[in-house]
C-alpha cells in the first residue's frame, strides 16, 4: 500500500468536522479543533471552496457550510448501494465471529423475506436458505421490523382481530400479545424469538437503517438449542446489533452517537 497523503488527510478531516454541530464551521474553528496551522487551514479551505465541497454560508461572514459536490458523490454512492449484496458481506463477518447461521431480511406485507444468509460451520444448525418467506410474526427479524412499523401502519398489516398462523406451540397467536411483544422489542432494541418458527431453533435480530434512520431490514442471528443459554443470548444480542449498526452504516446511516 502506499503512503498517506497529508494534505488530503487533513482536507478529509475539515469535511468530516461539518457532521457534527450546526453544520457550519469557520476556519478558527477549525483550527482549534484540528490543532493545525492557520496558514494550512486557509489554504485548504480555500482549495474546498474553489471546488465546491464547502461554500460560505450566508449572511455569515467567514462561516462555512457544505457544498453540493459532497452531495452529489453521496448520491452516487446511494445508487450503487445494494443492500443484498452489503448484506450478505455484513452477514459473512458476523458468521465467522460466532460460527452461526446469520440472516439478513426485508419486511414485504406480514412476511419476511430473508435476502442474505451465511450459514454456521457446526453441523448442527438452522436449515434456510435466502429467498425464504415466513409469517413475520413467528420470527426475530419479524418482530424487529413490525416493531419499527408506525402505530396506524402496523394496525393496517396485523388488525386486532387478525388470525396469526402458529408455526410452532411457541409462536404468538394473538394480535394483543403480538403488540404487547413488539413493545418490549421497541424499548431495548432488539428482539429475541425462542423456538417461534422452529422448535430446535432460538435467535436474536436487530435493525439495518437506511441514510435517514428508517429501518429498512433486519440482521439476525439463529442457533439451535443445543448451544442456546442466557449467556450465549446476551453475547450474540451485542453481536447482532453490531453487525446490524455496521450494515446500517455501509447503508449510510450515521448514527446519533
């Protein structure tokens, strides 16, 4: 690999700095928070502002904002983004890192769609494959989407008085608990499902948001009871919902943290 380049590393770290705030800076600003020289940051801001990644802001002298070239190449990246294929990347490291099953799905109607799948080396372990539908609310990935639905939409996809087909004797049959289930998913984030759509199977799922923090999919991780404890839950529900944040990011979600 060859050498960083200093000037570019700092032009990088002066865009960088507009993530944060209010969105404007001045070159004071910026160098009392990058510790650089005045000199390098005039003339660096200067060089943005010529090619448009940065532009004064309006009515304030000496402040600047973003500009549109910044935009525009994230909306290039935006339309080469293919959550399929960051996915089953994503989906690839948590594997390996757990030696799991790890899916990634989409919400369509009252089913999931898994869209990504690595399977888990043990030879004992979940039996799916990508493309496989299921009844949302029998699944971990599921719940974490209904869960993220707006309180009228999610009424409209599961009425009070739907009739929710039981995959398992564990599976939630009754809209009210469903809801009352999807509650306690909203409050900590992650949702867990034991034996619901598989009666030797348990798993834990988070959310994947898009660029503007809607929740477009879900990352989840299955393992069969046999390797399944309160343990083993805690440690993978930090495993998913670190898969699912870098996933979020690849899909340019930033988030408020």
């Amino acid at each position: 690999m060859g050498r960083l380049v200093p000037a570019v590393t700092r032009a990088l770290d002066i865009l960088e700095l507009f993530l944060d705030g209010d969105g404007t800076l001045s070159a004071p600003d910026i160098v009392r928070r990058l510790q650089l020289p005045r000199t390098t940051v005039h003339e660096l801001v200067t060089t943005l502002a010529a090619r448009s990644y940065i532009v004064p802001v309006p009515g304030q002298p000496g402040r600047y904002r973003l500009g549109v070239r910044p935009y525009q190449l994230g909306s290039r990246y935006a339309e080469q983004l293919d959550l399929a294929a960051e996915g089953q990347q994503v989906a690839r490291s948590v594997a390996e890192t757990c030696d799991e099953t790890v899916h990634v799905a989409i919400l369509e109607g009252t089913d999931v769609i898994y869209i990504a799948k690595v399977d888990s080396t043990h030879a004992v372990r979940m039996v799916s494959a990508a493309g496989r539908r299921l009844p949302a609310h029998c699944t971990s990935v599921g719940k974490m989407l209904l869960a993220s639905l707006p309180g009228p939409e999610l009424t409209a996809r599961i009425p009070d008085d739907a009739e929710l087909a039981a995959m398992t004797p564990n599976s939630i049959t009754e809209p009210a608990a469903l809801r009352a289930a999807l509650a306690e998913i909203r409050e900590r984030g992650i949702a867990v499902e034991s034996r619901e759509s598989n009666p030797d199977v348990s798993c834990v799922a988070a959310p994947v948001r898009d660029r503007t923090g809607q929740v477009v999919a879900a990352l989840s991780i299955s393992v069969p009871m046999i390797r399944w404890s309160d343990e083993r839950r805690a440690e993978l529900e930090q495993l998913a919902a670190k898969g699912a944040a870098e996933l979020s990011e690849r899909l340019g979600h930033r988030s408020a943290a």
